[in-house]
C-alpha cells in the first residue's frame, strides 16, 4: 500500500495529456464525499476551517483596533497591514522549501505554537514596536502552516483521484469551501468578542490554535506515506525555469488581482450608488455564502465537462465579464438600489470564476511541479501571485485616481483576467526530474 501510495504522485504527473480519462463516478452528496476522503484528509480540512476562524475572528478587525485603541496614524496602520501581507504571504515559498525538507507535521506545530504567541503578544501589545512584532509572527506563522496544509492537500487529493474515486478538484473545492466558512463564521465570534475588548478577541484566536495544535499532536503522523523529504539543494532554480509554472503563476495572480477588487474598486463603486459603504457587508456575505453552497456542484459540474486548463479558462472570463458588467452600467449613473445590482452582478461572477480557478489551479500544481518539491511550488503559487497582486494593487489605485472617465478603469480591470487566458500551460507536462 505504501508502495502504491509513494508512486502515485509521479505516475500522474506521467501521464499524457490525451490518456484516456477514467469512468465518471457516480454524482455523490456532500457526506458521502466527506466519509470517502482518508482520516489524514479529513483532518487536514477541518484544520483550514480552524485556521480561518481563529484568524478572522482578529485580523478584520486589527485596523480599527490600531488607529483607536492605540492611535496610530493612518499611514502607520496601512504600514502595519502590509507588513503583516508580506510576513505571511510573501513568504510562503519559505514555507513550502521547509515543508519539503523537513516534513508536514514539524512545520505546521511550528506554525501552531507562533501563531498562538502572535496573538497573545497582539492583545497585550501596546507600543507600535510590540504592535509590529506580534503582526510578523502572526503573518509568518502563516508562511509555515498554510503552505504545509495545502500542499498536503494537493498530494492527498492526487492520490484520491488515483485511487478511483474521482476528480481531484472535488477534494480541493471542499478545501476550499471549509476555508469560506471559517472565514464567514470567524468575524461573526470575533463582533461578539469585541463586546468585551480586543485582548479578548486575540486570547479566543489563540485559543482556536492551541486546539489545532492538540489535534495534530494527536491525529497527524509522524510519517506521512509517499511523502518524501528533499535534501537537496537546487529546486528554486529549477522553479525558476519552469516556464509552464511561472505561467500559471502568473495567470493565477491575475485572479487574485481581480479578487483584490472586492476591497479596492468595488467599495468605491458601493460608496458612489449608496451614498455609503453600509452594502459592502451585504455583498461580501454574498460571496461567503455562494462559495459554502455552491463550490461543490460548480466543481463537480466543471469535473464532469472541463479540464483544469478550461476551468482556468472559464473562470477568468467569467471574472472578467463581471468587471464588463460594472463597465457597461457606469455611463447610466444609477444610485440606490438599481445602482447596486451591477456591484452585486459583479460579486456574483467574481465569486462563480473563483470557485472555477481556485481549484483547479491548486490541482493543476502538482502536474507541473519538480518529484518531492510539491511544498516549494505551492508555496511559490502564492508568493509570486501575491507580487503581482503587490504591483498591480499599486498600479489599480493610480488608474481608479486618473479622473478618467466612469467605465475606463473597470474595463482595464476586465482585460486583464480575459488576457491571462492566453498564459495558461497548453498541454500538460511531465514532472521535472529531482535536482
């Protein structure tokens, strides 16, 4: 079995791209799903679920927290949240370099035990030096575990399909509809803490790790079979002339621009048709709750019809039509309630290309990385789409403050995901040899 296990990884990487494709399994509940998947599966689901709602239970509310509590300027608070982007995601191919070396477990333990001291530091921070200490634990505690988890994920969910029982993006859509959840129930527990006070808040976000932690000292073995630890050196340079890799790193990063837009254009847009921003929470729980009930048949339905390249494919366009939507209602200058529904038709479509993308990006990953690296590319997937998520961020602020005319920007935006098609591998390549 361990054998099995072990050879599974490469033999489907192996594969051509015209093999044939194996029998369609039966259409299959939400439950009947959940009772297929291995207990290290389960686990590990359950554990991004935790990890979303300890973290959402603080994070949302850590701006306001900053520039009231504690006085810090404006610009110092945005200092202070960048810090926290870059500590966590920039440096998740860090993260994955670590997992592949030294395992699974050590790394998401080490992640567990910075995160709850990150948070217990943040409630009882109170100078701007503490502040900006506690915000990089927090951020590179998350470098550590999510690379490891998700990783693991991508792996587990290659040998599921391996094994028979289906596509591979099923295992990771239900990834990522446990990730939606916490990170919808995380602030509603976090607006009841705050009742009491912010340290309150941060100690029930701490407390949320130190049952993650348990749980894996407990249920997450020592050694994971068919996991192999890389001790060579040389992967980064091989990642970096994977050309194909890079590609859907970068098409994958147009998608989380445009995901981006829900807190850079779409606000101001609410604030133009409203008057206010008081919506924007209405549209935001839309996107949660479209993503808790629909990521599952969307992903079982793209399964049974599409590839991972015309998932990608569909996807972006479906975003980019959202942006369009935006674009063509701009020149008529509707408020109030009809001024809202091309921000909400612009939800909606965002929010079905990224239950098309997410998935099959992370299932596309382990087809193209390098045998025993699969940590270090997951992790690079990140790094390098939250770059150009950095730049284009930078570059998307300056377009919205041009004074150009209404619909200008919001088709820029449109183009970009409809662009990044054109990125996308073609065919699906052999894995890399080691080293």
């Amino acid at each position: 079995m361990t054998d099995r296990i072990s050879r599974a990884l490469p033999r489907r990487t192996a594969r051509p791209s015209k093999a044939p494709r194996s029998p369609r399994p039966p259409r299959e509940s939400t439950w009947r799903l959940w009772k297929d998947l291995s207990p290290l599966l389960r686990l590990l689901i359950l554990t991004q679920l935790a990890f979303n709602i300890g973290f959402y239970a603080v994070l949302p509310f850590l701006a306001e927290h900053l520039g009231t509590a504690i006085g810090m300027a404006g610009w110092l608070v945005g200092f202070v949240l960048g810090l926290r982007t870059f500590s966590q995601q920039g440096l998740f191919v860090v993260g994955g370099w670590l997992v592949d070396r030294w395992g699974v477990r050590p790394v998401v333990l080490s992640g567990c035990v910075l995160r709850i001291a990150g948070f217990v530091w943040l409630g009882y921070a109170a100078a701007t030096w503490a502040v900006i200490g506690a915000v990089l634990v927090i951020g590179f505690a998350a470098a550590l575990f999510s690379p490891a988890v998700e990783s693991e994920v991508a792996r587990q969910a290659v040998v599921w399909e391996e094994d028979g029982h289906g596509p591979r993006t099923r295992v990771l859509a239900l990834f990522s509809v446990a990730g939606q959840a916490g990170a919808f129930v995380g602030p509603l527990l976090g607006a009841l803490l705050l009742a009491v006070d912010f340290r309150t808040a941060c100690l029930a976000g701490a407390a949320v790790f130190v049952l993650v932690l348990a749980g894996h000292l407990w249920l997450m073995p020592q050694h994971i079979p068919g996991r192999v630890r890389v001790r060579q050196r040389g992967g980064v340079r091989v990642l970096l002339r994977n050309r194909r890799f890079l590609a859907l790193c970068c098409a994958y990063g147009t998608y989380l621009l445009a995901y981006n837009q829900l807190y850079l254009a779409l606000p101001d847009e609410v604030q133009r048709a409203a008057g206010s921003q008081a919506p924007l929470s209405w549209l935001f729980a839309l996107s949660s709750v479209l993503v808790v009930f629909a990521q599952l048949p969307v992903t079982r339905w793209a399964g049974d019809r599409l590839d991972l390249r015309r998932s990608m494919t569909a996807g972006l366009l479906l975003i980019a039509s959202g942006f369009a939507v935006v674009a063509a209602a701009r020149p008529a200058g509707w408020t109030g309630a009809a001024g809202l529904l091309p921000a909400a038709g612009f939800v909606v479509l965002l929010t079905v290309g990224q239950m098309l993308v997410v998935p099959a990006a992370r299932a596309w990953v382990p087809d193209l990385a390098e045998e025993g690296r699969l940590g270090l590319y997951m992790g690079a997937l990140s790094s390098v789409s939250g770059l150009i998520v950095l730049v284009g961020s930078a570059a998307t602020g300056s377009l919205l403050d041009l004074g150009l005319p209404a619909a200008v920007p919001w088709l820029a935006l449109a183009a970009v995901p409809a662009l990044a098609v054109a990125l996308l591998p073609r065919r699906e390549e052999r894995a890399l040899p080691a080293g």
